[in-house]
C-alpha cells in the first residue's frame, strides 16, 4: 500500500458485524487496489465492538484500520473521525451495510483522470429488497447549473445523492466535514453544503453500489426522525433551497411527518409552498394516512378485547408511527423491533430482535407485523430468538 494511497474509504458502524463484513470484503474485492480503509465503530456494545475488532484482525488486511471510542455519538461524528484520519487524494463513504461493485473505484478513477478539476462525484444505487434487486436510482443526472437543493428534493423526492455513493476531494472534505449535531439528515447537510462550494457536481449513471433494506427502509433514516426536527433542518438550511425545493422539501419530508405528529403542527409557509407547488401528492399523504388510521383502530380494538397490555410492534415504518401517536400511551410497555433501522422513541429504542433479552421476549403479549410485504420473511427472522413469532399476527 502506498503511504499516500488515491482512496480513502470511510465506513462507520455502530451494532453491525455480518453486513459490515459484506462491506469491507466489497471494498477488497475492487479492481482498483490503491486505497485504505477507515472503519469507524461508533460506540458499538461491548460484545459487538470487540467483534468488529476481532474482524479486522482477522481480514488481515494492512490496508484496513480500525477507530472505535466506548460513547454511540452519531453517524456525523464517526465519519469526520474517518475523513481526518484520511490520507488519500478523494474520500468515498460507504455505509456498514451496503455493498460495492468490484469495478466501482477503478471507474471513478477513470472519470477522475479525465476531468481532473472534479471534487464532488456521485453515482446510481440499487436497493436490495427481499433479496430482490430494484431499479436502479436515481434515473436522471443532476442538470447543468440545477442546485443540489431542487435535484434532491424535486427530482428525486429526498433521495438521489446517497452516502455510499459519493466520492469527494479529501482537502475539501477537511474543510467541508459532516455537521456533528444533527442526529439526521447527515446526508443532504453534506451535500448541500459541499455542492455550494463546488463548481461541478458529476454523475456517473451506472450501479456501483448495492443498498440492503427492509420493508419501508428506503430513507431510512429521514422516515424516522420527527417532524420537528426535520422543520428545524429546513430553517436552519433555508439559503441552500430554492423556493420549489423548500416546497418540495415540505411535501415528500415534512407533511407526511406533520399528519402522524400529536398534536399535529399548525400550517405554516412550507405546507403552503407545498400544497401549491404539489397539491396532488398532498391529497395523496392524507388519503393513505386515512387508511392507516383505519388499520390502527382494527388493531387497537383487538387489544382492547384483548387485555393487551404489553405489546411488540414489528417494523418501524409509518404505519407503526400512526398507531404510537394515536394508541401508544394506552399501553404498559411498547418493544419497537427493526433489523435494521436505529432510532430513539418516546416509547424506547427501535432495535433489532437479537438485542432483546429472553426476560424481555416474556413480558411480549402480543407479537405484531407492521407490513404485509415481509410477513413470512419476519416471522422466520424472529424465530431465532422466541417461539412467540408462530404467533405472529398481521392488521
């Protein structure tokens, strides 16, 4: 390895060991050799930290090098740890449970060398569903002079420039770095703040990078966080949006957020924005939280015939949002269960069935799927940790 190599690879983790394998294993299997890996454990328990460590030991790659620290901070935090520590040309990032194609960096590479004033490049992703590989995304460059702000809110509806896709000059990634305060949105902060000090922002439309997910975890993280913070995120970053982005913004982020929050927020220039730049994809968010609204109260009502008192919700998506907001405080205890998202909650953290101890799986009256797409796939997942997932029930 070069001292000086042309990548960095940055790769944060907290609570992952098989997909972060999957990961680094992704990153030795590239054409392009010349690179280093950071791997960033975020805090990870004890047990899942000394695993990660046992990992790189046993890779054995001297390519590889390991920052961990006992505290969980947040994602921002463990990839500017990544990005200082870097000694390469450009940083990529790559998520602990996402997966490169073998030819990613060597076509980077290539794109590099013949546009040599390039900082900022990005490239397709393919969502892994089921073990069922979706369309590519995002379709469509980012247009000549188009801000970042309206291609990933207006093009792309809150998706388009992924972490695992991104490769940025490493000089200007020290400057730029991740804003360590925000527990969310880490990814469009970056990017919006990168692309307004980069001249060029350019795609390479090909799928370089595989993203494994589970039902409802596309966004993961920005479904996840309340609508609070998401409206604080938008103020805070209003002069990087143009006035369709911020209506954009406020239509496929904010709305969504706003009908499930209790109470819910008063109306305010967004939802204006938004009801008038998108008033067809508005009343399309009411009509299915409506639905769902339906779909709560049949569950609920069997609780309630029930006597069920401590209950497990299976799947953190908004239909599980829904039925907190209007149903949680009615009962003793509430398991939030999700093998792969991360996320605190009124009513605890959402987290995956193998961090739930056999006391805990005891006091579970009522096992529920959140979704109908996964039913089977579940109830096998949980198998391995309580018998109770042969009760399985679905709404």
């Amino acid at each position: 390895m070069s001292q000086n190599p042309f990548f960095s690879i940055v790769i944060p983790v907290f609570n992952r060991i098989d997909s972060l394998k999957k990961s680094i294993l992704s990153v030795l299997d590239q054409t392009f050799t010349d690179f280093e890996i950071w791997v960033v454990d975020d805090g990870s328990k004890e047990k899942v930290a000394l695993a990660i460590r046992e990992l790189v030991d046993e890779i054995g790659d001297v390519r590889i090098f390991l920052i961990s620290y006992k505290n969980n901070m947040n994602g921002a935090v463990a990839r500017n740890k990544g990005i200082n520590a870097a000694k390469g040309t450009f940083i990529a990032f790559l998520d602990s449970d996402d997966e490169w194609k073998p030819e990613k960096l060597n076509q980077v590479y290539d794109v590099i060398q013949l546009n040599r004033d390039l900082k900022f490049l990005y490239h397709q992703y393919c969502n892994i569903e089921n073990n069922k590989q979706l369309s590519p995304f995002p379709r469509v460059s980012i247009k000549a002079n188009q801000s970042i702000s309206e291609y990933s809110f207006c093009t792309n509806k809150g998706g388009g420039i992924q972490s695992s896709c991104i490769i940025v000059e490493a000089s200007l990634a020290k400057q730029v770095l991740f804003e360590e305060s925000l527990r969310g949105h880490q990814d469009w902060d970056f990017a919006l703040r990168f692309g307004a000090v980069c001249k060029e922002v350019y795609f390479i439309p090909k799928v370089l990078t595989f993203r494994h997910i589970a039902d409802g975890n596309v966004g993961m993280v920005s479904r996840g966080l309340d609508y609070s913070f998401s409206y604080d995120f938008v103020r805070a970053y209003q002069q990087y949006f143009t006035i369709k982005a911020l209506a954009a913004f406020s239509t496929f982020v904010l709305e969504n957020k706003r009908q499930l929050s209790l109470p819910k927020p008063k109306l305010n220039i967004y939802q204006i924005l938004g009801y008038l730049y998108y008033p067809v994809e508005n009343y399309k968010i009411f009509k299915r939280l409506v639905s769902l609204k339906a779909r709560c109260k049949k569950l609920s009502n069997y609780c309630l015939i029930n006597n069920i008192s401590n209950i497990a919700l299976v799947g953190f998506n908004p239909y599980t949002q829904v039925f907190l907001g209007l149903y949680g405080d009615s009962f003793k205890s509430v398991t939030l269960i999700d093998k792969c998202k991360q996320a605190s909650t009124k009513y605890g953290t959402v987290q995956a069935a193998s961090f739930i101890d056999d006391s805990h799986w005891t006091q579970i009256e009522l096992l529920v799927a959140m979704t109908d797409k996964h039913y089977e796939s579940m109830k096998r997942d949980l198998a391995t940790y309580t018998a109770k997932a042969d009760s399985l029930y679905a709404f």
